[in-house]
C-alpha cells in the first residue's frame, strides 16, 4: 500500500530537507549522465527529492529500503508533478511500477508545497513530472 501525503510549506519542509542533506551530504548533482550517476542511497529512513526550474528531480537517482519515505518539495517558480502509474506518460518507460506496487499522484505542487509516499513494495520505479516529462523530467527509485 502507498502512503500519500500533502505536505505544507514551512518549517516542516526545511526539517526535512536538513535531515536530507545530513543523509547523504548532497543536495542533487550533475544528472547530465543519468545512465553512470550512482544512486544516493537513504540512510535515515526518509530522503527529500527537490524539483526545481532546471526540469530535474534532485537527486535523480534514489536507492531507499523497504518502509522508507520519499518526499519531493516544489522549490522552483514553475509548478511540478510526481506522478506514476499506468496511463501517467506519453512513453510507457517514464512511469513503471514493480508488480503490486501502488501508483501515486501529487497533483500540481506549487512552489513551496511538498508530497510524500511511503514505499512497501520492493522493485524498480520510473516516475516523472507530467507538466515537463518532455523536458526530461523523470525520475528513478530502486527499493530493497
């Protein structure tokens, strides 16, 4: 079962984003080599992916654990999405799910605004934004 959350602006997010980047000392990357870039790896049991107005999730690229939480925070002017699920992408390979896992949509994330998704199915997900997924805006999760 996915676990969705709307999360509000404030103090709540920069709590979250500090746990983020104590977590794995980065706060996104060059992700122009999407295909060599190592995953950043959670180690707290909760990982914070930005989206920003460069059309990218920072990181790109998440390895998380069985039970961990992923939490995208909007901190561009443009609005996004996280979206995955079966009819979410113009290519079928910006949005898998490992069988029994749950899609999940964060409807549009203005800046500021926050959503989280509590993974407990093992696999590889492809998700992106649904507003800029030409753009290139897709992201990867490995869970273990």
């Amino acid at each position: 079962m996915v676990k969705n959350y709307r999360v509000a602006a404030g103090s709540a997010l920069l709590i979250l984003a500090a746990c983020a980047q104590e977590s794995d000392g980065s706060a996104g990357g060059d992700t122009s080599n999407q295909e060599t870039v190592a995953p950043v790896e959670s180690s707290e049991g909760i990982l914070v992916i930005q989206m920003s107005d460069d059309m990218t999730f920072g990181p790109e690229h998440v390895l998380i654990h069985l039970g961990d939480t992923l939490v995208w925070i909007q901190e561009g002017a443009l609005p996004h999405t996280t979206s995955n699920g079966p009819g979410k992408a113009a290519v079928p390979e910006h949005s898998l799910l490992p069988e029994g896992a749950e899609p999940w949509d964060s409807g549009l994330l203005v800046p500021g605004q926050g959503f989280s998704v509590v993974f407990d199915t093992t696999g590889e997900y492809t998700y992106l934004c649904k507003i800029h997924e030409a753009a290139g805006m897709v992201g990867r999760i490995t869970v273990r």
